[in-house]
C-alpha cells in the first residue's frame, strides 16, 4: 500500500530525472553561475512579471527560510508567526539559534490575521521599556498552510496593508505553493504573491523535484548582500547547475502547476469519499493535504499509511493525508477501501 504520509517521499518527476540524465556530462560553472540557473531564474521572473527581483536557489525549506530571516532582520528583531509555522514547529530551534526569536499566535486555520500583527505591534511600540523586548520586523506565512489552508488575494492585501503600516516585511514559506495556486478556491497568481510580499519561495522538494527551492525576493533590501548569507551558512552549491536543471524542467511547459492541480485532485476523490461515509475534518483544506478525524482504533490501523496528527478528544484523532505528485487513481482507489473497511 502507498503511503500517504508526505508528499516528498518520492524521488523526482521523470522529466525532472530526463533533464538531469541529458545535461550529466555537461560541464558548467559551480556556484549557481551557469546557463541553467539563468535559464531557471528568467522563467521565475517571467512568471512573476517582474525581471528586477532576486532568485536564489537553494537545496531545503529550512536552509532557505534560516537564510532569508537571517538577511533581513537585525540581531535585536524577530519574526512573527502562526503556533503551527513550519519554523516554530518543525525547524529543530533553527531560526532561534541564529538569534532571532520566534513569536508566535494562535490561529484555528493556520492562517495569521492582520489584527493579530497589529496587537502584538502596538503591545511592542507602548512599552515603555520597549527596547528590553524583542522587536518585530517580520512575518511569517505558509501558502498552503501546514494544515492546508490557503491564502486569498484579499487576505493578502490586508497582510501588506499591516505590514505596511508597522514598518515590517511579509515572508511567505511556499514549500507547497504549488498545490495552494491549483487549488480550486485559490485567486492568487505568481505575480500577485511577488508584487505582495517581500519573498517568497516556489517550493520543489515537495512538489516533484530531488530537491531544491526557488527564493524570489523583491525586497532589493532583504536581496542586497543575500549571498554572503547564502555561503556562510553552508546554502550554496558548489554543483548549482542541478537545481537550475531541475527547475527549468519543473517550470517549463506548466509542470509545476499541472502537478499541483493533479495532486489536488487526488486529494479531493479521498475528500469526497470521506464526505459519502461520514468521516469528519479536522479542517476543510482545498490542497492535497487531507486532515480526517476517526476513532483511536482507526487511526491506529491507518498509521503505517497517515501521519497520526493529533488527538482531537478522548476517542478520536485526526490523521493527515498529503498526496503527492506521484499518487494515482489506483493507490487513491486502494487507500479509499482500506478506509471503508477500518471505518466499518
């Protein structure tokens, strides 16, 4: 049986693994500064209908959240962040370990709101002793989120907006940005998230490639100097042209978003068959990953398979599905009867 436990789990997408095996005994210059990196980097900016801003490739999420955070803020700042953020929960203290404090909210949809950054802004600047406290300058979002939810272009707007008016910048984590802009309820575009917010990243690791992200930073700011951050923290490639190759097949020809919608598809016949047998969610995500709430006994069967999430009460907890590129009707099929017969 498939696992649905991830969706990195798999290698690359077989024309990813095409580019990298025609271009193997090419050779290039090291460092990020060869043909494939620029051809990799025009496309970007193309998508984003801005030929100014910056692109940096880079191997992991955390390597690239640690890298940005730590450009743009000064050692007496710090970002602001849902509970549920990848870098509170899942980066093993690394944002803090570079100096910086990550201060975080409550949210129910792992989506921040505007008055959350406003209050926590205002507490900071009232303070009469206010430079004994951590300062805020950024923050920090995820599209989709960690439990699946997506931004809208208005909810976007606001963020700027506040942003805008407590002088901070806006960071958006896109590990899996390419199954939040095929979602059927999304209206944000590439170039809506560039001219939004100050970067971003176009996430391959989780969507068909070995691995590798694409940093955008519009911020010329953030962006001036980036890659003396880059290499002091281990984050430049000396074989750079194998992240160049990857994205350069992954964005040509609408890979990347024909991924996404696939994925999200697959994501959506488990949905509608858990809605037919009245399995409850945890939250109503639009993305691939799925977050169903099921009896102790019904997780425990399904273990090998989902990621056990959380207990959501005594008897139940809720379990999550992340569908990959790689998943297909067969093994989506196949898990939908697994879970009919441990529901029964």
């Amino acid at each position: 049986m498939r696992s649905f436990k991830s969706d990195y789990m798999e290698g690359a997408h077989p024309k990813v693994l095409e580019a990298l095996i025609n271009t193997n005994y090419e050779q290039s210059n090291g460092y990020g500064y060869d043909v494939y990196c620029d051809k990799a980097a025009g496309i970007i900016k193309k998508l984003c209908n801005n030929e100014n801003i910056g692109v940096h490739l880079l191997v992991g999420g955390t390597q690239t959240n640690l890298c940005l955070i730590a450009a743009a803020l000064r050692p007496h700042q710090g970002v602001i962040s849902p509970a549920t953020g990848h870098i509170q929960v899942h980066e093993a203290g690394a944002i803090e370990a570079a100096g910086h404090r990550v201060i975080t909210v409550e949210t129910s949809d792992g989506k921040i709101k505007p008055e959350q950054i406003s209050s926590l802004c205002d507490e900071h600047k009232s303070g009469r002793n206010r430079e004994h406290t951590v300062q805020p300058k950024l923050v920090y979002i995820s599209n989709s989120t960690e439990i699946g939810s997506i931004y809208n272009k208005k909810e976007l707007l606001e963020l700027r907006r506040i942003c805008d008016e407590n002088g901070l910048y806006l960071y958006m984590d896109g590990a899996r940005l390419a199954y939040a802009l095929t979602s059927d309820e999304n209206d944000l575009t590439l170039a809506d998230i560039a001219a939004l917010c100050d970067a971003f990243y176009i996430g391959g690791t989780k969507a068909g490639l070995l691995f590798g992200e694409a940093l955008v930073i519009s911020n010329n700011i953030i962006n001036q100097d980036f890659r003396y951050i880059m290499k002091q923290r281990g984050a430049m490639l000396a074989k750079g042209r194998l992240l160049g190759v990857q994205f350069e097949a992954l964005l040509s020809n609408g890979l990347y978003f024909e991924i996404g919608k696939r994925a999200n598809a697959m994501a959506k016949r488990i949905k509608n068959a858990c809605i037919e047998n009245n399995i409850p969610f945890l939250i109503d995500s639009p993305t691939n990953q799925q977050f169903l709430v099921v009896p102790n006994n019904t997780a425990e069967k399904l273990k090998d398979i989902c990621e056990i999430w959380k207990k959501t009460d005594e008897n139940h907890t809720a379990v999550r599905l992340c569908i990959s590129w790689a998943a297909d009707e067969k093994a989506v099929d196949e898990f939908i009867g697994i879970l009919k017969d441990v529901s029964a």
